[in-house]
C-alpha cells in the first residue's frame, strides 16, 4: 500500500535529497511525495491531495510556520499525522508541537535510517485510525439495514456459539400491507414508487418502535413485525390501529394524475414463536428472525382482511375483547389451514 508523504519546508536542497535517500521505494511504489515550501503552500497541497498520509513538517518556515500549520490539520484532517522535522529541538517547540497534534519529532540533521521507520510507524497508525473510522462509518450504515433486537443479540459474550441457535418465545406478529400499491406502481415511475414507499414504511414502523415492537422484514409493499415483553398483543393492536390511522392521515403528495389514498390491511396473531438465525453458515447468510405456525396465521390473516381492516383469529378475539372494541367478520378457509377459521376485526 502506498503512502503519500507531504513534506513542507523553504529548505531548497531537501526536495532533492529526499529523493535520492528514497529512491527506491519511491521507483517501487511504496512512498510517493509532496512537496511545500511553506505552512500556506503545504494546505493547497492537502487540498490537492486528499489521500496525504504522513506529513513530515519544518518549524521555522516564511508565511506560515510549522506550528500554525499544526493548528490547522489537526483540526480539519484528524486522519493525517505530523511529523515535525526541524533544527530546534529544543523542550518548549517540543512541547508546543505535541500539545498541538504532532505525531512524532525528528531532529535535524535528519538521520534517514531513523526518518523512515518513523515514516512507517506514523504510516501504521493512520491505517489503523482510518480503519477504525472506516468500521464506525460502516456500523452506522450497517445499523439501517438490522434491527436493534439483532444489534443486541450480536453483543452477547456468546454470539459466536449461538450463530444457529434458537429459542422459543412468546409473541405477537403483525403484518402489514399497503393496499392498492402495486397496481399504483405500474403507472409511477420507479424513483418516485421507491420515494412514496418509504414514506409509508416510515410512518408506520413510528407506530410500531411507539409501543416496543421491532421491524422482522420488509416484503415489497408489506412489512412484518414483532412485539415481545409484557403486554405484547395489547401493543401490538394499538401499534396496527395507530400505523392504519397514520397512513390514512398521510399527507404525502402524489405526483399530478395520480389520485390514490392509502390503506391497510393487518393480520394480527400471538403465541408462541421459535426466535434465531435461520440461513446457512456455510453461506454466511444468515435472518434473524421468527417462525412458526403463528407467523403464518398472521400473514393469512392479513391476506383475508379488506383494505382498512385490522383482523384477529378467534383466540386472539377471546384474549382482547374485553380490551378493543371488535365485530365477527366471517368463517373462512385460510390458505394451507385445514379447518375453516372465525376472523374478527378490531375496529377501535
């Protein structure tokens, strides 16, 4: 990997003495550099070469010293380390120079052995600092794409052991669908389908993390939650009445042409679930997620629930009736369900 090395100082011969001492890794690749004769010159540099790594800087220099230009790269390029290289070597430029931001300090006449290990342990350590800002940037992204509940579970002492296992748990299962959506993205183009979307996904996963709930998947124009903890179903109703209020009050634009108001449709289940990462190992693709029969019975009870119904099984209807206000639906047969089921719907 190639380091690039900035080195600033009004030292007419230095250019060319460096070149001949590095010559070689210089021809080989290894050390490319820069050249400044001032603190005012060395910032037109950085700015034409981002990539800088090492910055090897003089003290005593015209328009601007090396101790200013310190000030300055310190506080706008962190990623980039100086060594001061200078004749005053004295305690107090020393001092002054680490206070602030130098990396190192070499005294001259410069010893080149001695320079460039320097130049590779200051060359190491800004690897290492711009791979850690590397791994935080992608952390962040990173925690976009996965739920917290799978952030939280990857923290755990024994998270390397448990890749393929799982527990059983009990909970609710909401699914979600935005009606009418897909005939609308026939007629959209596919910027804006994605831009509308998203902004239907946001305003009811806000419902969802409001009363603990967690995003399993998104699935087209549908998404699938979980709620676990004390009170689960309870929350998990209010949080599907609250999505399907939130996304009947959209205010969300619709390009010119296009008249549509969206709506819901919810299948609600709860019971008991096997929680853990379902995929393969040898892949190293792995979902966390949940499964089980009350997973499925969740989606197709959101398969038979009409645009703006909200649609429980009879069990569930036992459990919340006294809690939400709800209405017998009708006994139908439900997709891979051997026996007809009771549906109600939760109307407040």
């Amino acid at each position: 990997m190639k380091t690039k090395i900035l080195v600033v100082d009004d030292e007419a011969d230095l250019e060319l003495l460096i070149k001949q001492k590095f010559r070689r890794k210089i021809r080989e690749s290894v050390y490319e550099f820069v050249f400044a004769a001032n603190g005012q010159e060395a910032l037109t540099r950085i700015l034409e070469n981002p990539d800088t790594d090492v910055i090897l800087s003089d003290i005593n220099m015209p328009v601007m010293d090396g101790l200013t230009l310190l000030t300055h790269t310190h506080a706008e390029h962190p990623d980039m380390k100086t060594v001061i290289v200078s004749a005053y070597g004295d305690l107090g430029n020393l001092r002054t120079a680490m206070n602030r931001g130098a990396f190192d300090f070499v005294v001259k006449p410069v010893d080149f052995a001695d320079l460039e290990l320097t130049i590779e342990k200051t060359a190491e350590q800004v690897r290492q600092l711009r791979d850690t800002i590397r791994a935080i940037q992608e952390n962040n992204i990173l925690k976009m794409y996965v739920d917290e509940t799978v952030l939280n579970f990857m923290t755990r002492p024994d998270f390397e052991n448990r890749l393929l296992a799982s527990e059983v748990v009990q909970a609710t299962v909401v699914f979600l669908d935005i009606c009418g959506f897909t005939s609308l993205a026939e007629k959209m183009p596919p910027t804006d389908v994605v831009a509308l979307l998203n902004t239907y996904f946001d305003l009811v996963v806000k419902e969802f993390i409001a009363q603990g709930g967690h995003v399993d998947k998104f699935m087209g124009d549908a998404v699938m939650a979980v709620f676990r903890g004390e009170h689960h179903l309870d929350r998990a109703i209010d949080a599907a009445l609250s999505a399907r209020a939130a996304l009947q009050d959209s205010k969300t634009p619709l390009p010119a042409g296009f008249d549509y108001r969206p709506q819901v449709s919810i299948g609600v289940n709860t019971g008991e679930v096997v929680s853990g990462n379902i995929g393969s190992a040898s892949l190293k693709r792995l979902d966390y997620t949940v499964i089980g029969d009350v997973v499925n019975m969740s989606q197709r009870l959101q398969s038979a629930a009409k645009a703006g119904q909200v649609i429980i099984s009879e069990a569930v209807y036992e459990r919340v009736k006294e809690s939400f206000q709800c209405q017998y639906v009708d006994e139908v047969v439900l997709k891979n369900k051997s026996q007809p089921v009771k549906i109600y719907e939760v109307v407040e």
